[in-house]
C-alpha cells in the first residue's frame, strides 16, 4: 500500500511538472515573457550583469573565431 502511495504522488509531481514546462512553452512561443518575479533582488541583478557579461564574451570569441577562420 505505501508503494502505490508513494508511486502515485511520484507521478503526480511528474505530470505536474511537465505541465508547467508544456505551459512556459507554450508562454514563449506566443511571445509572451515567462513569468518572473515582480522584485529582483540583487543578487538575481549581479546574476542577470555577469550573464550579458559572459553572453558579449561569447559573441567576441565566436567573431574572432571567425575572423582567424577566414584569413
């Protein structure tokens, strides 16, 4: 009996997570932003800094990579 309880809360937690992923998905093909927390705190600010930071060092590595392809 307790195998089946916990094998059914297992799967409903499944199917529930699945739905919310399904449901995000879905959120960003229609072009609406996922949700996000109405208040950033800063740590989620420095987080969201160094991203940008890392996403620009990547576009710069990905353009002189380029560049040293072609000469």
């Amino acid at each position: 009996m307790k195998n089946r309880i916990v094998t059914g809360c297992v799967l409903f937690l499944f199917v529930a997570a699945a739905a919310n992923v399904f449901a995000i998905t879905l959120q960003q093909k229609e072009g609406q932003p996922a949700e996000t927390s109405a208040e950033q705190g800063p740590a989620r600010k420095a987080y969201d800094s160094k991203l940008a930071e890392w996403k620009q060092m990547m576009k710069d590595l990905q353009q002189l990579r380029a560049e040293f392809d072609s000469a």
